[in-house]
C-alpha cells in the first residue's frame, strides 16, 4: 500500500505543478479565457490560481502543508468549478458538455482532496 500511496502522492502533485506552470507561461491567452468567462480581476485571479496550483503540487509531492495543500486546492477547484466551468451558463451545445465534464472532475478531486485531508 505505501507503494501505491507514493505513485498516488507523485502522479497528483504533478498534476497541479503541471497544471499551474501555464498560468504563468501561457497566462495572456488564460487572461482572456477568464475575461470571457467575466471573472473578476482576471489578471490577478490567474496568477493567484497559478501560484496555489503550483505550491499545493509541491507541498502533495513533497508531503509538506498537506493541511493547506489539501484544502486551498479543494477551495480553488471549486471556485473554477462555479466561475469557469458553469455548463449552466452555456448556449453552445460542445462547449456546455466540456464544461460539464470540466466541471465534474474539479467537483470529484475536490472531494479527493477533501478525504485526505480529513485523513
């Protein structure tokens, strides 16, 4: 089980490191989506988002803050959730189904999340 628990631990910390490096690499482009998407502050939301996406990585990878990994990526999963992936507010056909898709996933790690951190 330990074995398993390492895979789990590298395989999701690299998922948010992986998944915060564009909003400083590519965060013009990711700037515009949340315009689009009428997030307030856009430009400070997508940096802000970067940065927890970042550090929670690090800190599951490297089991450090787990408290604050843990809950502030469960927070900010929801919060893309709601804001970025609200399938509700679509009219376009394709796009309402990704973001529902999108929207599900980020609901189901949040509350991954959430049973680590409550274990």
């Amino acid at each position: 089980m330990e074995t398993l628990f390492l895979v789990g631990k590298i395989v999701l910390g690299a998922y948010f490191i992986f998944a915060g490096v564009p909003h400083f690499t590519k965060a013009k482009g990711l700037i515009e989506y949340s315009k689009y998407k009428k997030v307030p502050m856009p430009e400070v939301g997508v940096y802000v988002s970067g940065l927890i996406l970042v550090l929670g990585g690090v800190g599951i990878l490297f089991q450090m803050d787990l408290v604050w990994a843990y809950g502030a990526l469960a927070a900010l999963l929801v919060v893309f959730a709601v804001m970025i992936h609200n399938f509700w507010a679509t009219t376009d056909e394709k796009q309402k189904m990704t973001d529902m898709i999108m929207f599900q996933k980020n609901i189901a790690i949040a509350a991954a999340l959430l049973m680590l951190l409550a274990k």
